[in-house]
C-alpha cells in the first residue's frame, strides 16, 4: 500500500538570488556602521584630545605664579573655554555674578572654595595657602568635566 502513494513533488531549490529580507537588513545595517563608525571614532577622539587639552590649561598655570596672577590665569583660562563654546554672556560676568554662574552650573558647589575667583580676583594683596590653591584647582576641575567644556 505504501509503495501506491503517490509521492509529492519536492520543492523546488531555493535560489541564492534575490536573498531573503533578513538579509537586506544585515547588509543595510553593516553598510550603516561602516560608515558611521568612523565618524563616531573621530567624535570620540576629539573630545578625548579636547578633555585633555582643558585639563593641561589649568595644569599649565604655573605654581610659582604669585597668587593674584594665578587667579587671574585661572579666570582667563575658564572664559576663554567658555567663550568657545558659544557662551558669550559668562565671559562678562565679574565678581558676585561670576561666582553665581559658576555655581549654578554644576552641582554641589563649593562656594567658599570659588570664592578667590570672585572678590579676591581685585585685590592687590590676596594670598592664597596651597591648600587653598588646590582646592580651588579641583573644584574648577569638578566644574570643567560636569560642564563639559
């Protein structure tokens, strides 16, 4: 009885060519990331090279600098990368004000660390202890890498 049946046709071959959509959207994504990736790696770089270019302009003021020109590098070099990034207004912030923007920007501000870059910034006879100095140097690293400039 068996060997009565009537076999089926067997299907006929899958061709190679067009390749089933799964495959459209393997290609389309490769094709994505191949030109996206080197793009994406070069964005990274660059603000890795800028990171560490910020990073090296508070490093480069120079501990023997006395300390009113110390504070005075320290405002320079903070409103030059500000105004690099567009934000004009902060670089003519002074005193009180600059001190408010500094510490609005960022959270948990130490003030009183932030105070020097303020009031002191005018006087002709601020000193600074080095644990002041390195203090106020980490805060303004703090603000630097949460603002991202």
């Amino acid at each position: 009885m068996r060997d009565a049946l009537i076999h089926p046709a067997p299907p006929p071959p899958v061709p190679w060519w067009p390749p089933a959509p799964g495959w459209w959207i393997v290609l389309g994504v490769s094709l994505l990331l191949l030109v996206a990736l080197p793009r994406i790696l070069r964005s990274v770089q660059r603000r890795r090279l800028e990171r560490t270019r910020i990073t090296q302009a508070l490093h480069g003021l120079s501990d023997s600098l006395p300390d009113r020109e110390w504070l005075a590098a320290a405002n320079k070099t903070l409103k030059q990368l500000l105004k690099r990034q567009g934000k004009d207004h902060a670089t003519r912030l002074f005193g009180d004000a600059w001190l408010d923007y500094l510490c609005a920007t960022y959270p948990k501000p130490e003030r009183k660390v932030l105070a020097p870059l303020a009031a002191d910034l005018y006087r002709p006879d601020i000193t600074l202890s080095s644990g002041q100095r390195r203090d106020l140097e980490h805060e303004l690293k703090r603000w630097l890498r949460h603002n991202h400039v």
